[in-house]
C-alpha cells in the first residue's frame, strides 16, 4: 500500500505472439496515438508523444532547455528536483506558485503528490504565460489528474507552445510494469522529444493493450466510481483508528500520525507497506487495498496498534 497505482488493473487483452517477435510497427503506434489523443483531449495527433513511463520523459524535458533556473513547486515527487539537477539546472524546492514565475523550467504536480492539492487550471495558465515571456517552460505531471475533477488537466492547452504535460498510464489503468506513458505539447517539442526517445521506444505489447484500454471509456468511467468508494472507505477505516485524513486523491490517502512512525514498523511486522516521510515525519501515504482480504489485514492491523507490547 505504499504507491498510488490502481490495485484493480484494466484486464489484459489476449496478445498474438508476433508483437514479441517483431519491432514495433509504426502503424501500431499510430493507433495507439490516435486513441491517445481522444482520451487525454490533446488539440491534436501531432500534440502527443508516447514513450516507455513517465520517468523517461522527466529527463527528456529536462533536456529541451538549456542550463537554467529550475523551481518545482513542493513539497511534491522528489524525482522531479533529483532529474532537473542532474540535468545541470539551478534547481529549487519552491511553496508558492508566484516562485515558479522566474524560472526556466516550472514544475508542478497537479494533483499533487502526496497531499493531492490541486492548483486551479486559469492559475496555471497564468504561469505559463509568465514564464513564456522569457522563454521559460511548464512541466505538468498529471499523472493522478484521471481520478480528479473535469477541467483540472491542461492537456487541451498545450497549443499554447510553452506548456508540456506528463500523462502516467500506469496509475490510473493498473498497469505499471507495462511502462507506458505519454507528454502533451506543441508539435515542435513532441519532435525533439522524439528525436531524444528515438525508435521503437515503446514496445508492442505496450502499445497494443495502450490502444485497447485507452479506447475502452466504460471502464475508465467504472473505475473512476470504484476508485472513490475505495477512497471513501478508507478514509472512515483511518479515521475511526485515529488518524487525520489530511489529503489525497482516489489513488491514494494522505493521513496524519503522531506515532507515524511506531506506525510505519507495527504495519510493516503485518507485511502492510505504507510511504512515510522524512521530512514530515507525521505524514503516511496510503495506497488502496487489493481486495476484502488486504482490507482485513488493514483493519485488523490497525486495531492492534496501541495494544501490541
């Protein structure tokens, strides 16, 4: 339970065995593409890049600037500050939105992770033009934005020119080791990004079960419903063995603990993993149970915090 990734995955589809004999046909990504495109609303094809995850696009953008001033907007993922300077910017954890106005490189993780706030889209945009004139560039990480409210994603903004936007497949559809993920841009920064990624960067099978599941809306919108019960549930599981659910979206809570980290080791002796944090040391992540019998474990192990000796 300590990620943010859909424990009830799309199912996969039935693979013919020639997609892991062959390289990737183009006319496979094409689809995938097209289907891409009418799921994250891009303007258009040409908008929309896909590669192997979201990690690997972190370090591509990184690269479409020259050495600068990088600002990610934090507390929020560490890799985004760890990818930036050791893609030689300036790079600083910044609190406040207007802080990322005199950057290079604006980062910001909408929803966040691991509070899950929401920075409103006419804030963002406000940034973003900010930021264009100096020739600065907005990265969005949406990679939870499947599970938050309509109009939260700037995907149908990236026409704009300065604005590049991180889709994560992985979370929302349950399938991380698949490694597929996608940036939303202008058509000339999809092309660099390209370029950078190279041939054949997305393997067969990911692109085959992509196309599928991302043209399969009935169970987007299932799962979307599923997803906050699950939410809802265990927010009244942690609230009635005395935590403070501070945060979050449907992929994952965010609670506080005075004891979190007596809390962290009594659920880690159940073999029940939960993210903790340094640098608050009263925050835990949680991630959704699998099924009834995680949900069990959960609550039974949670009821004996305070009385194991």
């Amino acid at each position: 339970m300590s990620t943010g990734i859909n424990p009830h995955p799309y199912p996969l589809p039935e693979l013919p065995p020639e997609l892991f004999a062959h390289l990737p046909q183009q006319s496979a990504l094409d689809r995938l593409i097209a289907a891409a495109a009418r799921f994250y609303n891009a303007p258009s094809a040409h908008h929309l890049l896909a590669a192997p995850g979201t990690q690997i696009l972190l370090t591509a953008t990184n690269a479409l600037l020259p050495r600068g001033r990088a600002a990610v907007l934090g507390p929020t993922y560490s890799e985004h500050v760890r990818v930036a300077a050791l893609a030689g910017h300036d790079t600083k954890q910044v609190s406040e939105l207007h802080e990322l106005a005199g950057a290079d490189l604006a980062v910001v993780v909408n929803p966040n992770n691991p509070d899950g706030r929401i920075v409103p889209a006419a804030a963002l945009l406000a940034v973003a033009d900010k930021l264009r004139s100096h020739g600065g560039l907005l990265m969005l990480d949406e990679a939870f934005v499947e599970v938050a409210s309509a109009g939260t994603s700037l995907a149908g903004e990236v026409g704009r020119g300065n604005i590049v936007v991180l889709r994560s497949f992985g979370k929302f559809f349950g399938l991380a080791g698949l490694r597929l993920g996608f940036a939303l841009a202008a058509p000339a920064i999809t092309a660099r990004l390209a370029a950078w990624l190279g041939p054949w960067a997305v393997s067969g099978a990911a692109l085959a079960v992509g196309e599928a599941a991302l043209a399969d809306t009935a169970w987007a919108q299932a799962t979307r419903e599923r997803l906050r019960r699950d939410a809802q549930r265990l927010d009244e599981l942690l609230s009635r063995s005395g935590l403070e659910v501070i945060g979050g979206t449907p992929l994952f809570r965010l609670a506080r603990c005075p004891a979190a980290q007596e809390l962290v080791v009594h659920l880690g002796r159940a073999g029940i993993l939960v993210r903790h944090f340094t640098e608050n040391p009263t925050w835990l992540r949680f991630g959704l149970p699998a099924g009834e019998d995680a949900w069990t474990r959960l609550r039974t192990a949670l009821g004996a915090f305070g009385h194991t000796p």
